[in-house]
C-alpha cells in the first residue's frame, strides 16, 4: 500500500505543478476566482471519470484478465515516462521548463479574453489530471484501494497548491525530471509484475519482486543516460 501512495502522490505532484502554472497564467489575466472555477470544474470531471473507470475495471471478474488490462497499460505508462526522463537526463531532450511555459501562456492574445481564458484553465487542468486519474484508477482497482490512491492525489493536488500560494510564481524548482524518473520506474515495475503474473507467472520473491524490479529499472536508466549523454554533448558541440 505505501508504493501505490508513493507512486500516485509523486506522479500527482509532477502533473498538478504543470497545471498550476497553467492556472496561474489564467488568474493573472481573468482572476483568480474564474480560473479556480476552470479548475474546479475540472477536478469535476475528473471525479466523476474515476467511479466510472472504477466502476468500469470493477465489472472484470476474472482476476487474470483485470491483471493484464490493469499491468499492460502501466507498462506502457511507466516505459513513457522513464523514455522520457532518461531523454531528458541524457540531454536528447529539453527539461520541461516552467517559467518558460508560463512566458508562453502569458503571451498568448487569447489568454487575455475571459472565455478563451476560462477554457484555457479548464482543458490545462484537465488534460494534466487525466494522467493522475489513469493511475488512480489503475493501481487502486488492481490493489482495491481506490479510495486511498484517489487520497494521494489529492493530498498532491493540496501540497502544491499550498506551495503555490506562497511562492506565486510558477513552481520551477520542483525536480519534475527527477520525480518522473523514480515513478516511471516504479509504474513499469507494477506493470511487469502484473502481466507476467497474469499470464500464469510466479515470481520466486513474491511482492518483494517488486523492489527488485524498481532497482533493475531505474539502474537500466541511470546506465542509458550515461551511454546517450556523450552523444547528446557531441550533437550540440
């Protein structure tokens, strides 16, 4: 139970900061009680999405067959996000930047008109919840603790959006790469061990496998970094 709470509320935590930047570009613009109105509505949505997938991945009696649906798609979801923060680390790709997002956001004309803005804030928010939602629904039916993940991601949305109150800028400190490597690499465990387990496979450690596979998977990537960032040097020199 404490992997599913650490793996939602760190991957909670890289989403909602990239939506407070987004949310707080809006505010600057239409104020801050229509953007949270955007967001809220959002969050809304979202809500009401996670008891319909619940309710959705719940309909599956077969134990096996919830198992590779749920593992399938953490593995894709975990190889995404450790593809990328290995890219990143190496230098194949940009760090997302915050404060360059925000600069975006603010010299939008559009963002400056109250419609546009509102949409603007709600599609922000929602499209970097649906991540978080796709994980709670995932691990928390696999695990029946739905409601528990589903407390995670909120207790993220509350710590950033306590971060942002004080800081009121966009939150470019927080280590996002960092973060997406570690939960990348422990998404990709939980989805490795389901499907193998699903398809009739014991693992000889049990659940202590599933340890074993966060430290292969996020030395894997710490090794792919260190082979693609000569290469990275030599593109830019």
């Amino acid at each position: 139970m404490i992997g599913i709470l650490l793996a939602t509320f760190s991957a909670a935590v890289v989403e909602w900061v990239e939506a407070y930047t987004i949310i707080l570009a809006v505010a600057l613009s239409i104020g801050w009680g229509r953007a949270l109105g955007a967001a809220g509505a959002a969050l809304g949505a979202l809500a009401v999405l996670t008891g319909l997938g619940s309710f959705a991945l719940t309909r599956i009696h077969d134990l096996a067959i919830l198992q590779l649906v749920v593992g399938v798609f953490l593995t894709l979801f975990g190889v995404r996000w450790l593809g990328k923060a290995v890219a990143r680390g190496a230098g194949l790709k940009k760090l997302h930047d915050e404060d360059a997002e925000f600069a975006e956001l603010r010299a939008r004309r559009d963002i400056n008109e109250a419609k546009a803005a509102w949409f603007i804030a709600f599609n922000g928010m929602l499209l970097e919840g649906l991540e978080v939602w796709l994980i709670v629904v995932a691990l928390g039916v696999q695990t029946h603790h739905t409601l528990i993940a589903a407390a995670a991601a909120i207790a993220a949305l509350a710590a950033v959006a306590a971060a942002g109150v004080l800081i009121r800028k966009p939150l470019s400190q927080v280590p996002e790469n960092t973060i997406k490597f570690v939960v990348g690499s422990g998404i990709l465990s939980f989805g490795t061990f389901w499907v193998l387990e699903s398809l009739g496979y014991a693992w000889p450690l049990g659940d202590f496998t599933l340890l074993a596979l966060f430290v292969f998977y996020g030395l894997g990537g710490l090794a792919l970094v260190r082979l693609y960032a000569p290469k990275a040097k030599a593109k830019v020199a």
